[in-house]
C-alpha cells in the first residue's frame, strides 16, 4: 500500500464496503424470500385456501406461461409449486428465517414431517451450512442418525478450509452448481459444444477461479485410445489440493447413460494409464444442459 495512504484510515473504507455488500445480500435475499412467500399465499387463497384445489394445477400452469412471459426465468410451474408448498409449511411469515436462502427452503420443503424439517432447518442455520450441505445431510439422514445416537451425538459441523486440504473431498473443493453466466453465453442459443468448448478455453481463468481451488490446467481435447478406438476428452485439469485428475466432458444436451458412461470410461483410463501412486482416483465432471 502507497505510504501517503493511512492503513487504517483504509481499513475503515475496506470495513465499511464488504459490510454494505453483507447488507445488500441480506436485503435481496429477505425480499426475494417475502416476494415468494407471498406469491405462495396468493396461489394459495386463489384457489380458495385449500390444500388441494381442485383447478391448482391449471392455474398454475397458466400462471406459469404468463409469468415467465413478464418477468423471465424464474417462474416456471416447479418453482411456483415450490413456493406454494413454502406458504403452506411456513403459514406465519416470521417463522421464515431470512438467514437461509431460496436454494434452503427449495431443500427443506422436501421433507415432509416439521419435527425433522425444524431439525435442518436449525442445524443449517447454525453450522451456516451451504445448500450442497443440507441437501447432503438430508440424503444421509442425519436426524435419524443424530436420534439413534443421543448417548454419543454426532456433531455436525460446518466443513472449513482445512479440512478440505487435509481431507480427500471433492464436495470441498469443487463448486456447485457451476456458474457459467461470466462467459456471455445466451441461455437460447443453442451452442455447438466446440463454441462452449471456445468460450471456456478463451475465459480460463474465470473457469479455473468457478471450479474451485487447485485448479491447473493439463489439456484440451486430449486423445486418448481404448480398445484400438480413439477418443478425445474435452478437457482435462489436475487438481493439486485432491492431488488428483480432473476430466470434463461438454454436452449441449440433457443428461443420459451414454453421456455418463463415456465420462466413466475416460476417468478409468485415467486411472489406469496416466495416474499415478501417489495420485487419488480421478474426477470426472459432465457438464449439461439438463
């Protein structure tokens, strides 16, 4: 820092702005949570308070085309269910706590019983859980586990930066879901995945800094032969924080079994051919449309 700058009279500047983003965040975030809270009630008590309407699924359907028309992604007819059904589980608007996300609650409301929805509600909310977290808690039934050991209870606890270093976890290190919005890409087009490919390879950095941590690039359409068969593999990374591969593939298209198993046949070469013992298993990360 330049010597005429006061390092303290900078600090309160540096205090000063990352407190106000802290706010802006925290701002849109409650609107963005009373703003779907109260679509939720309106979709409710359209349909005349019931649980079950019987004309619920044509109105939201309709409501959906004309939304999405107004104001864009956002408001297709599994998110306006989602926010009824948040309505519904959370009736009184001061039961919601703004601390947690839209991406939480999406989450949340997929369990059913409020004994256990209040439990993940509360752990997340104290550990400061992200939603890969709590969606992962869930998958793994950590009430249940939690409940079958009260002698002995797990504690669950927020994953830190160390023990991403010392542990070999990719949910650690590699982030998701995958933000591509910094390549410019319109989300209409319908991009050949050699322009996706271009676009990736022209913003690198960007994407080596969206990935994660550790990231290093090794190759691009990187040949590889399996069974007298030549394959090219989009790209590939070793990642020197998992102290492993990483081998991506790119597909304009939504996910299927040939997709996976192509991928899954990359990473065993890779793992058969080119890593080495000291290297961990590889990773391979397909990245689709759907």
């Amino acid at each position: 820092m330049h010597e005429i700058i006061d390092i303290h009279f900078y600090e309160n500047i540096k205090k000063l702005i990352i407190e106000s983003r802290k706010q802006v965040i925290t701002y849109v975030n409650t609107t963005m949570l009373y703003t779907y809270w109260n679509i939720g009630k309106m979709i409710v008590e359209e349909q005349g308070g019931k649980t079950k309407a019987k004309y619920g699924n044509k109105l939201i359907t309709e409501l959906s085309k004309q939304m999405t028309f107004d104001f864009g992604k956002g408001f297709d007819e599994r998110n306006l269910r989602h926010m009824r059904l948040f309505y519904l589980l959370f009736p009184i608007w001061y039961t919601v706590c703004t601390e947690l996300s839209w991406s939480h609650y999406r989450a949340l409301i997929k369990v059913e019983e409020k004994e256990i929805r209040d439990f993940y509600m509360e752990e997340a909310i104290k550990g400061n859980w992200s939603v890969r977290q709590l969606e992962r808690q869930i998958a793994t039934c950590a009430y249940s586990r939690t409940l079958a050991n009260r002698n002995n209870v797990e504690k669950i606890q927020n994953i830190n930066e160390s023990n991403a270093i010392s542990n070999y976890n990719p949910n650690t290190v590699i982030k998701d879901p995958y933000m591509l919005e910094f390549l410019g890409l319109d989300n209409n087009v319908n991009y050949l995945e050699k322009d996706l490919e271009d676009a990736l390879i022209n913003h690198l950095q960007k994407f080596l800094l969206e990935l994660g941590r550790g990231f290093c690039f090794v190759a691009r359409q990187k040949r590889i032969t399996f069974d007298n068969e030549h394959y090219f593999i989009d790209l590939v990374f070793y990642n020197s924080i998992l102290k492993c591969y990483v081998v991506i593939d790119l597909k304009t298209e939504k996910l299927s079994h040939e997709s996976l198993g192509q991928i899954d046949l990359y990473r065993n070469y890779y793992d058969q051919e080119i890593k080495t013992l000291d290297d961990n298993p590889t990773i391979g990360l397909l990245l689709v449309t759907e």
